[in-house]
C-alpha cells in the first residue's frame, strides 16, 4: 500500500478495537457476494481496501487486504511508509509492478520485485519500514495483505522470509503463482501456520478454465487488472468477490488480459481483535503493545531508514464489543 509523500503506513487498520474470527457466518455452500472497496486517498495515491469490509472481515486466516495502483510515481517519492509495529499477524508484500525497499528490525534489507514473495512473520513483534528506491521505476502496482497467527504461535520469533523464485500451476491460457499454501499440486515454500492458500493468477484474453480448489476452504478473488469472470460473476480491477466454500471447482473466463489474486483457507476458528497494526485477543494485549511500541520496548529498532518512527494513535475510549466474521 503506498503512500505518496505521506507518514502513515499504509497497511494500518483505521483506529478502534475491532473482534474478528470465529466460524459463524461462514456459509458452507458456495455463495457469491461481491465486495466494495473503501478507497483512501493518500496524497497521489488511492488505496481500495477490501479487508476489513462492511461486509465481511476474515477469508480463512487472510485479515486485511490493501489493493493499489497502477500509480505513476516518475516524479514522485512513491512509498514511503516509516517504521511501525506489528504483532500477532504475517505481512505478506506483493507487486505487479514496480520495486519496495523493506527493512525490519531483525536486520532484514531486501528489495522486493514483482512476483517475488516478501513474507515477515511478527510473532511477539517487530517493527519495519517500506520505501520506494532511489531511483525506482515508473509505476507502482500491488497489494498488501495481513495473515492472522493462530494462537499456539502468535508468540513465536519474529522472521522474514524473501522467495524470489516460486512455484507455478499451468492450465491453457492460465499461469498461476503459487505465493503461500498450494495449488494443484505447487507448493509455496512460504511458511504458514493454518492451511491456506494464496495464488497469484494471470490469464490470457479469451481463457476459460476450471481451477481447482479445496472444498473446505472458504475463497475470494480480487481483480489486480484487466476483466474476467469468476463463477459467472463480472470483476473489474479493484473489486473482490467472496466465494464462500464447498467448490472443488472455480470456473474463470478472461474477458481480456488479466490478474487476480485467489485467497482462501479454512475458516479461522478463533476470535482476534484488530487495531491499528497490532492483532491480540483481548483489549489489555492490545494497549500492552502499543504501550510497548511507544517505549521502545519488544519491537526493536529499524536500521537505514532515514526519519523517526511513526507514533501510535490513541487508544479508543470507548468500550471493545464483540462482533462475528460480518456485520
């Protein structure tokens, strides 16, 4: 998620306690409900958030999914995103196109291209950074996803993990990258810690494939370009559709060029609360983190980035509510 000259991450969740998870209001049949994203404009730069929705917050164990671009930034300072905390969840970075500097405070430095998996594992917390090299290229294009940890290993080492050769599935006019989980018998090398799946999917004009998928996983699709339909339903860049579960099949047909993103698992069991960049399970754990990010304390540090870390915002005063995986 870039932001343009702006200081603020941008794969932050908006302020206040949020409970996601559970297996209700998981439908065990296929549905097809198509999600609206939020835009942010952040500077030259409009990000489509499509998880958390006001429809639905969790596919599986994926949380939080930032769609943006294809932004022209050949005169602009493109992302730059300054150092945060995270805790409790995976980040998982990926480009169409275009190139992100990433640093953490496990002394990671690693340039990101497109297709190419960046991974960062928080655990108990870590802190990074992400900007836009000098000089970068013309356009920036991606998405930005979060990955919930169950909780037998929430608390786990903090870790980044870069794969820039992964596997691939092939059907006729269809090449799909395998970035976590697998797919039709390619594996990522990606560590995950539920069973689940993300695929990167391109598809040529004209292709009309039957994918196939977990019958007990629940899926959604988000159109990174072009025009497709998926299981019959037209997407355009920038939307997603949920999919519910019980397919061992997705029909996709390619109206022209294009690129999805395909992101399923089981449903997640347990509940979380979402605030800001940090994941817990109760309000307490939430403002014991962000006490701690505050203090300098758990995070760690991030070496070359030039600029002071970015404050948390407030905690919310008003009291946390329980709610379910949609509202």
């Amino acid at each position: 998620m870039p932001q343009t000259g702006q200081t603020e991450p941008t794969d932050a969740v908006q302020p206040g306690l949020r409970e996601y998870g559970g297996r209700a209001d998981v439908s065990a049949e296929p549905v097809r409900e198509l999600l609206r994203p939020r835009e942010a404009n952040l500077g030259s730069t409009v990000v489509r958030r499509l998880l958390p929705n006001l429809g639905r917050r969790m596919v599986g164990a994926w949380c939080f999914v930032d769609h943006y671009g294809p932004d022209d930034i050949a005169d602009e300072p493109g992302m730059q995103v300054p150092p945060h905390p995270h805790m409790g969840l995976q980040t998982v970075s990926w480009l169409h196109e275009g190139e992100v500097l990433h640093r953490d405070s496990v002394g990671s430095t690693q340039l990101l291209r497109p297709r190419q998996l960046g991974l960062m594992t928080s655990g108990r917390g870590i802190a990074h950074a992400e900007q836009s090299a000098v000089p970068h290229p013309r356009l920036l294009h991606g998405a930005q996803l979060w990955v919930a940890l169950p909780d037998a290993h929430r608390h786990t080492a903090p870790a980044f993990e870069h794969h820039a050769d992964l596997p691939v599935a092939t059907a006729p006019g269809l090449t799909a990258t395998v970035i976590l989980g697998a797919l039709d018998g390619a594996v990522s090398p990606g560590s995950t810690y539920t069973p689940l799946v993300g695929a990167d999917l391109a598809l040529t004009e004209g292709a009309d494939v039957r994918l196939p998928v977990e019958p007990h996983f629940e899926y959604a699709v988000l159109t990174m370009s072009g025009a497709t339909e998926v299981d019959g339903v037209r997407l355009d860049p920038g939307s997603m559709l949920y999919l519910g579960s019980g397919r061992a099949e997705l029909p996709l047909r390619a109206l022209s060029d294009a690129g999805l993103l395909l992101l399923g698992g089981e449903p997640f069991e347990e509940k979380i609360i979402m605030w800001w960049n940090l994941i817990g399970r109760t309000q307490e754990e939430i403002a014991e983190g962000r006490a701690a990010w505050m203090s300098g304390d758990r995070f760690g540090t991030v070496d070359g980035y030039d600029g002071s870390p970015l404050p948390a915002p407030a905690l919310p005063t008003t009291p946390l509510k329980a709610r379910g995986r949609t509202r």
